[in-house]
C-alpha cells in the first residue's frame, strides 16, 4: 500500500530530516510531500483529496498556536494529523489530543520512535507519548 504524507514545517533542515527518516522508515510506499507554511499547506491539499497523513509542526508561518491544527479537523476532518513539535511540555501534547491530533511527536524524539508513531497513525491508530 502507498502512503501519501504531508510533511508541514517550516524549518528546512528538519523537514528534510523527517523526509529522510520517513523515506527510510516506510520505504517506496511512501509518497511524501512538503510545506513550509499552512498557505503552502493549504495548497498542497487541495491538490487531492485523499491524504493519508499530516505532520503538522506546531508554530508555522500563518498560524498561531493551534490555529494550524483547527484549520485542519475542520476542513480536513477525515485526514488524521500528527503534531510535531520542539514544545513536549504535557498541556501541549494534551492539548494537540483536545484538538483532534492522532498524535504527537516531539522533536527530540529518535527516528525510530518518530518512524513508529507514523507507522502506528497510518495503522489506523493513535501516537502519544508515554
């Protein structure tokens, strides 16, 4: 099966780095897209309508907070979202699942606990940290 993945984050180098940890985690089944802003996220889902995943990082160009985060469950409510984020404090990540997140991911977290919170979530599951 092919997995389409949005990867949002503004940062390049840690874009490219969960690129590269995905691309090696999930192999050629994944077909992985990136934004570096909700303008350019926004964008790349109207390209389609059936996304498998979004890794969203938590502060992007054109959101604030969790606006990036709302703006998806409620436009997007079928594709399941992930936050990513360098912020692990608990009211985050409780808050990320308040939101509707499948997920959180920290972003010190290491590739394969990062490769298996994904692989979890596009099992149809949810990714939290302990």
């Amino acid at each position: 099966m092919t997995y389409d993945i949005l990867i949002a984050d503004d940062h390049p180098l840690f874009r490219s780095a969960l690129h590269q940890a995905l691309s090696i985690g999930l192999g050629p089944e994944a077909r992985l897209v990136e934004a570096e802003s909700i303008a350019q996220l926004e964008s790349r889902l109207g390209e389609k309508a059936d996304w498998d995943l979004v890794l969203l990082d938590l502060n992007m160009p054109g959101a604030y907070g969790f606006s990036g985060l709302v703006l998806l469950r409620g436009q997007y409510p079928q594709i399941p979202v992930v936050m990513v984020s360098a912020q692990e404090e608990a009211s985050i990540v409780v808050r990320s699942r308040e939101f509707g997140a499948s997920g959180f991911i920290p972003k010190s977290s290491p590739l394969e606990v990062i490769q298996q919170a994904v692989r979890t979530v596009l099992d149809g599951d949810v990714g939290w940290p302990p």
